[in-house]
C-alpha cells in the first residue's frame, strides 16, 4: 500500500482493485449502505467492475488504518 495522505490514525492509498470483496461486503450490508444511498446489491463481480469504471474516470482512495494496516473505508 502506497501512503498518499497521512494523518495520525488514517492514511489514503490509490484504491487497490483487489480490495473489491471488502468494497462489496460494505454496500451491502444493510447498516452500513443506509449511510451510502446505497439501495442495490452488488455481486462480487459487478463490485469489480464498478471499481475498475471508477479508478479509470476519477482518482479514488482508500482510507487505512495506519497501525493496523488495514483497509476501512
């Protein structure tokens, strides 16, 4: 993971398109996609393909965890 933008706790990274089960899992989950206007459900697939569509128009990051490492939004 590339560290773009660092804060003390978070850093953004470019999205990672392998991060796309992570991605899925979040839209669709019902606590979560209520705060998203999320109101479809996408397989693993179509999450892919949404992420490879996005990163080719726009710049996207990922916000990590800096201690952990770990991937949270």
């Amino acid at each position: 993971m590339f560290e773009k933008l660092k804060g003390k706790f978070v850093y953004l990274s470019p999205l990672n398109i392998d991060d796309y089960k992570e991605y899925s899992d979040w839209v669709n989950d019902l606590d979560i996609a209520k705060y998203i206007n999320q109101d479809i459900h996408l397989t693993y697939a179509q999450e892919k393909e949404a992420l490879e569509s996005l990163t080719r128009k726009s710049k996207i990051f990922g916000i990590h965890n800096r201690e952990a490492k770990k991937l949270i939004g």
